[in-house]
C-alpha cells in the first residue's frame, strides 16, 4: 500500500450563488488546458444572500494562472495537504485518530474513495500544523503497513 502526502495550493473564489456559477468557471478554465485534479464547490449565507465557493487544485503555469484570476480565483493562503492511496477498511479512522492524538486541528476536510483508491483534502490553521500532519501521516501510513493494516492496533 502507498500513501502519497502532497503539500497544494488551493485556488479560491467566492460568487453569487446561482445556477451555472460552477460550469462558467469550469468552461474559463477548461480552455486554459488545465488538468484539475481537486474541484470543490459548497454554499454559505451571508447576511440574506448565498455566496458559492469554489475551490480549485492544481492552477499551474501563466496560461491557467491568468485563466483563473479572469474567473475570480485567487491563491488561497490556507495550507492544504492532499493525501491519496491503497483505500483500506479503518484506515482513514486511524489517520483522524492520529492527527486528533497531536493536538492538531483540522479547518476543513473533504474525503472520498473511489474504487480501491482514497483521496484527502485536508487544511490546517498554519504551515507548521500542515507539515506537522504530513510527516505524522506518513509514520502511521509506514506502521499500518507495518502491521498488516490492524487498525486495531495502538499508534
């Protein structure tokens, strides 16, 4: 099993929240070339309206730079971790359980398994926090292996 951990740079934009917000930013960027690997899109409300936010990974290179600038996006400060690998039963709890045992606290996260593989989005507060979890995720990735995946067994 290989778990690739991958310090990103998420690129961020608010909008108004309506239909097509995501499919015009998807269409400026599609005619850049860009090859995204991580889309994310969500709603909040402020004060009596919905702003939508998008967030994108990678935006690499002037063409796809400027592309994204033009639709509203901007380099997003928050230091982001992307975590993929061998999917495996009680792993991704070992993982949180770890990161929870550091005192390190997560601002977001956005999971998913598709096949026999896993993807993890995961932001911290600060660049130490992020480096922190990405040296601790790739020890309790080398144990689990170690022990033949016993998600049973003390860290």
């Amino acid at each position: 099993m290989t778990i690739s951990v991958q310090k990103i740079n998420l690129w961020r934009g608010e909008a108004e929240d309506q239909p097509g917000t995501l499919a015009e930013m998807m269409e400026q960027l599609g005619r850049s070339g860009s090859g995204l690997e991580v889309v994310m899109g969500y709603s909040y409300p402020i004060q009596q309206r919905r702003t939508a936010v998008i967030e994108l990974f990678p935006i690499s290179g002037p063409k796809t730079a400027s592309a994204a600038q033009q639709a509203g996006l901007a380099r997003s400060s928050k230091p982001t971790l992307l975590i993929q690998g061998d999917d495996r039963v009680g792993l991704s709890e070992t993982l949180y359980r770890a990161i929870a045992d550091a005192g390190l606290n997560m601002d977001f996260l956005v999971a998913q398994a598709v096949g026999a593989h896993f993807s993890v989005v995961v932001g911290f507060a600060t660049e130490g926090d992020a480096d922190r979890a990405a040296t601790l995720i790739k020890d309790v990735a080398a144990e689990w292996e170690r022990s033949g995946g016993d998600h049973d067994t003390p860290n």
